[in-house]
C-alpha cells in the first residue's frame, strides 16, 4: 500500500521538476535570445541642476519615420530596444513638455554596432528648460495661493485647493487652444502628493483624537499650577517644557489648542495678563516640536522628502533646540517679569474650578494610548532599520488604538481634520506644477550661484531665508516649495551629503514661524483662542515679541548645527 | 422673566461693561445675566476643521471667564446667571434678549474708542437700536447712558 501509494506522488514531483526545468529552459533561451538579437540603445537625460528627468520619450526615427521609442524613468535612464532591420540613418529625438527638444543623429559606428547587436550607450547629457507660457501661469498661480493664505483672504485648504483646480483647468481647457498652456495631467500631479506625509498626518490624527479627550493636557497643566505654587517664575518654564514636549510627539496646533484654554484660566485665576504664558507656550511649541519628525508638518515634510527618519532628527536636533529653548526661557521670563510679578492668590472658588478641569476624564483610555504611543515611539525610533516608514507606523499605531479602545468609529473618522489632508494634497499639486515647469529649478539655479561651493554660505542662506520667508509666508507652502531646491544644493555644496541643509531648513523654517503671527498655524489658533477670551494678539503684538524670540532661538540652534557639521 | 444681559468677552476692555451692568443690576434690582458666546470665526484662517472638539474648550473657557466676572458681582453684593451659547454675538445677544424679555441689555465701548471712532460708536447704536426693535430691551452704553 505504502509503495503504490508513493508512486503518483513521485510521478506528480517529476512532473513539476521537469515544468520547472522546461520553463526555465524556454526563458532562459528567451531571454539570452533577445540580448542578442535585439540591439538596445541606453542613455541617461538630466536637467541644469543634475537631477535626472523622467517622462522624456525617446523616439528613433529614420527618415521622419518612428521606428522604436521609449520613455525615461525616474532615475533619468531609458532604453530604446529595436526589434526591427537598423536601416543606414537613425535619428533620435527627446521631447518632454516644459524643456527643449533635442536631436541628435547616430554616427556610423553607433549605426554598425546597433546592426551587430552591440548595446549602444549615449553619453550623459542635460535637457534645457523651455520658459514658456505655462511657466508664467503656474508662478502666478502658486504665488497667488500664498498670498491668500498669507494674507488670510480665504481659507487655507480653500487657497490650496483654487490653485489647483486653476492649473488642472488650464492644463486640460487651454491646452486645445495652445499647446503651450499645458502644465500637467492629473495623472502626472498625483505624482506630486507625497503619500507617506499624507498617511503619516493621518495616523498621528487618529491617535491624537483619542488623546485630546483624556483631559492630560488639562491634568498636566494643573500639576504644573500646583507645583509652582503660584510662583510664576516657576510656572512659566514649567509649561513651556510641557507645551514643548507635547508638541514633540503631537502636532503643534492640537497641543495650543488644548493648552491654550487652559492656560487662560490659570492666568485669570491668578490675575495676570493670559498673554505672558502663551505668548511663550506657542513658541516653545514651535522650538521644541523641530526635535523629532512628528513634532511639526515642516518636519514631516522634510523628513520624507530627504530621508530623514524619527532618530535622525533626534540626534542631530535636539541639543540645539535644547540650547534654543535655554535662550526662549531667559527671554521670555525678560520680557514678561512685569506682568508675572502681579501675580496674586487664586481665590478658592477658582481653584476649585480649575481643579475640576484638571482632571484625567479618561484614565483607561490614556493608559491605553500610553502603551500604544510606547510601542509606536519604538517602531519610530528602531524601524528605519528595517526600512518601516513612519507613516506605516502611525497608522498601524492608530488602528490598534481603535481596535483596543473600540470607541465611535465615525466620531473617530470624523476628528481627523480631513481638510488639512485636502490642504496637503492641493499644495503638493501646486508646489508640483511650479516644480514640473522649471520654477523651483530657477531658484535652485540662482541659490547654488550664490552660494558657489561654501558649505557655511549655503548653511547660512538656507536657515536665515527660511526664518524670514517662513514669518512672511506660512511655513508649510514654504518648506513644500524650497525642498526640491535644498535637495539641490545638498547633491551639489560639497560637505552638504550628510543632510545638513535639510537640519538648516528644519530649524529656520520652524523657529522663524515664531517671528509673526501668520508664521505657524499654532500661533494663529492661540491667538484665536485668547482674542476669544478678550486679549488680543496683534499682528504687531506678535512680532515685536517674536522677532528677538527668532534672533535668539534660531542663532543658538544654528550654532548647534555649525559644532555638529560644520 | 426679565432682568439684565450683559455680553462678557473677558479681558481689560469687558471690565468698564461689567462694572456697568452690576451698578445697573444695584439700581434696579433685577437679575443680572452675564452672556459669554463662542465663536470659531477665527478658525476661518486656518485648515482647522474639528470643531466639536474646538466647542468644547471654549466652552470651558468660556464657563470659566463668567466664573470670574460672576465672583466680580458677588463680591458687589449682586447675584447673576452665567449663560453660554454659541454662534454670531450679535444674533445670540438678541435671542437672548428675546426669549427672557430683557429689561436691558449694556453694552460696551472699545476702550480708548469712544470718542475717537464715530463709526465704531455708529454701529454700535445701530446694533442697540436693532435690540430695542426686536426685543424691546433698553439698551444701555458702558461709557454713557440709555440710547
């Protein structure tokens, strides 16, 4: 029984085996036949700023008639297989939109080798930028877009999303009447959305959703009250630490939106001007939150674009930002001693109150995502070694915290601020289109002349730029814009490689969102909130108290970035 | 019902209007209520959209704020009401003024506006003059008397 039994068995195993090797036999007979029998022309296209361009088709031509072609790919590389007779006269054409066309004829040699089977290689060369029509019309339009939202003429996400459907609808509605009006399809804007960013703000959402409604931001807040015993001069720092920390691992807006109301009721209760703890809450927020790759939507951005993972910002931010933070405290406790020194003794039925609120309303939900943020600040900080992105980790951390907690999945879905992903995505397609024609290689080009090969000038004008411009124009469309060009000057400054430029960014675009009050969405909510509570925060207010904040905080941390790379 | 709405922002220049209506509250002995209204106008400017979450601080705040102002009148000697509500301040002032039929409702100057600002004073006047339409309240200035 056991014999007959084997026997189908051993027939099925033959079987496979001899597919197995039939298949392998036909391919491998396939494959060596068509490196021989079909010649293939390989080249490589890059633009002015060295960067490789994908989209360029390729075509070989023989007498204006097409005879293969082919279309480059990311890394600027293509391949023109020809499966036909070379005929004596081939003439290869690059075309892409947004550039030069270029022709070049094959020699007689390249022409012999093509014949005999031989691979022809072309030898590197740069595709000039065609400035036409489409690049007027996607400057204006990204220039428009930051107006608005620097100006606070409409919403945001609502500015984000004007611009894009202007270019889409130039692209596909004026481009029948002139070819030049095109700037890209949809399908090459999608291209432009950074995914990883997306899902990474998404899962930090959905996670922090669950921790807003815990009651910690309160509870900690109380502590500190308690702890200082009134004394303000030991309040102050300690709530900058706590916004600070906070900020780090969630987003800036979510911890000035919690901290804020709570923060005017200390103040109130004691006496004092609100604006002397949240003036240096928000920048404290905005300092320390630049020490990891959560801590602010710049970072996040940063971070995906350059490679930069959860411990890279770690190490070679903190103690900068740690120096930068020193400096905000002396300042801000300068700035404000007066208005902290009138401090009085809350009365009892306030304290009260204020207790009642600084409660943990949701113990087994905060312990909870105690040990969920636990686990994901270790998949953070360990998984780049196993090449897991920081977006995956947060929606896994999130959907675990769902599974576990099983609270209302459509109030869950409802608390992720889905127009700030509609406002990510729609800056992705304008800051794309601007990139697509030749924009940002523009800058890129005029930067990298000044600069010429000085690691400390291109250090110098990348933080200080992104400090100014990031208090003058928000610094998320800001940092969207500039990081084509930083990526630029990082292949071409010598010493820039290990990433330094990108730190400069980080910091300056960041810290100088502390120098007004459009600079960062965090400053705008806690002004919103203490306008609501009747103490103004004036465009002007915020700047005379922030601009020296700048000066300092970014000085320091720029000093951490010389000792560390320089 | 009937009494006296006082609409509290918090903050310096809410103080002249809330020492106002307590005065207003001694000399007639009607119970004054002290209105706090939550607005998320100022969100407009942002890509902010949770709301719910944003309602529910400044509601907090907001109790807060008329916490102090309510401790302000005790210590006067003047017993109030808190109420809190949200939406437009003008609307909800009126709603208010409406549904207890106010005797009076104060309202206050901009500090340092008063004279200085004709239209500021002009549109306030305009806004008391709609209250006495539609509500029938008398309305009464922080920096001066009845319209």
């Amino acid at each position: 029984m056991f014999r007959n039994s084997k026997k189908p068995l051993l027939l099925i195993v033959f079987a496979i085996l001899a597919s197995l090797l039939f298949s392998f036999s036909t391919h491998h007979e396939y494959a060596h036949g068509q490196s021989v029998t079909n010649p293939i022309l390989f080249g490589e296209i890059i633009d002015a700023q060295n960067t490789p361009v994908a989209g360029v088709e390729v075509l070989a031509e023989t007498q204006g008639e097409k005879i293969s072609s082919a279309i480059s790919q990311p890394d600027g590389r293509y391949a023109v297989e020809f499966t036909e007779d070379i005929p004596d006269e081939v003439t290869i054409i690059y075309e892409r939109a947004h550039f030069q066309n270029i022709t070049i004829s094959l020699d007689p040699d390249q022409i012999n080798d093509l014949e005999n089977g031989i691979t022809v290689v072309i030898p590197k060369f740069t595709l000039e930028r065609k400035i036409g029509p489409a690049f007027w019309i996607a400057t204006v339009v990204f220039i428009v877009v930051l107006v608005l939202i620097a100006g606070g003429i409409t919403h945001n996400t609502l500015a984000a999303l004007v611009g894009a459907s202007t270019l889409f609808a130039i692209s596909y509605l004026g481009h029948p009447l002139n070819e030049n009006l095109y700037i890209f399809d949809f399908a090459g804007s999608i291209q432009y959305i950074d995914w990883n960013v997306i899902f990474l703000i998404m899962g930090m959402m959905m996670y922090i959703a669950i921790v807003e409604h815990t009651g910690i931001f309160q509870w900690m807040a109380f502590i500190a009250y308690k702890t200082s015993r009134g004394k303000m001069l030991i309040l102050l720092p300690i709530l900058m630490l706590i916004t600070g920390i906070a900020s780090a691992f969630l987003d800036n807006v979510t911890t000035m939106l919690l901290m804020t109301p709570i923060t005017v009721q200390i103040a109130l209760s004691v006496g004092i001007n609100p604006l002397a703890l949240l003036m240096p809450e928000v920048m404290a927020s905005n300092v320390i939150g630049v020490s990891t790759l959560v801590g602010t939507p710049t970072n996040i951005l940063i971070g995906s674009y350059a490679n930069i993972s959860f411990n890279g910002f770690l190490q070679n931010q903190t103690p900068g930002v740690l120096m930068a933070f020193s400096g905000l405290v002396i300042y801000s406790i300068f700035i404000y001693k007066k208005d902290l020194n009138e401090a009085h003794e809350a009365s009892e039925t306030l304290i009260n109150k204020l207790e009642e609120r600084g409660k943990i309303t949701q113990p087994d939900h905060l312990k909870k995502a105690g040990w969920i943020g636990a686990g994901m600040l270790i998949l953070f900080i360990f998984g780049e070694r196993i090449h897991l992105l920081p977006s995956v980790t947060a929606i896994i951390g999130a959907t675990a915290l769902l599974l576990w907690i099983r609270p209302n999945i459509e109030e869950m879905i409802e608390a992720v601020d889905w127009t700030t992903l509609v406002f990510f995505m729609s800056l992705f397609i304008v800051v794309g289109a601007v990139q697509e024609v030749g924009l940002i290689s523009v800058i890129a080009d005029w930067i990298g002349k000044l600069v010429g090969d000085s690691l400390l000038l291109a250090m110098l004008a990348i933080t200080w730029l992104s400090a100014i411009l990031s208090m003058v124009i928000a610094n998320i469309p800001f940092t969207a814009a500039i990081l084509p060009v930083v990526g630029f000057l990082s292949a071409n400054v010598p010493g820039a490689e290990g990433k330094v430029l990108f730190f400069c960014l980080s910091i300056g675009a960041a810290l100088g969102g502390n120098g007004s009050l459009i600079g960062a969405s965090a400053n705008m909510v806690t002004a919103g909130i203490a306008d609501a509570a009747g103490y103004k925060i004036s465009y002007t207010y915020f700047l005379k108290k922030g601009l020296p904040a700048v000066l300092i905080t970014v000085g320091l941390a720029f000093i951490w970035l010389l000792i560390r790379f320089y | 019902m009937s009494g006296i709405i006082c609409a509290v922002r918090g903050g310096p220049a809410s103080q002249p209007t809330i020492e106002k209506a307590i005065d207003l509250a001694k000399e007639t002995n009607l119970l004054l209520r002290f209105l706090y209204v939550v607005n998320l106008d100022f969100l407009s400017h942002t890509q902010i959209s949770r709301t719910s979450m944003i309602l529910d601080e400044l509601n907090q705040m907001g109790e807060f704020i008329l916490l102090t102002t309510q401790e302000k009148a005790k210590r006067q000697g003047v017993n109030t009401e808190a109420v809190i509500r949200h939406g437009n301040v003008r609307e909800e002032i009126i709603e208010l003024a409406k549904e207890i039929e106010a005797d009076y409702v104060v309202l206050g100057l901009p500090v340092g506006e008063k004279e200085k600002n004709v239209f500021i004073m002009e549109r306030i006047k305009e806004f008391g003059n709609l209250i006495e339409e539609e509500s029938g309240a008398k309305i009464v200035l922080s920096g001066g008397d009845e319209l």
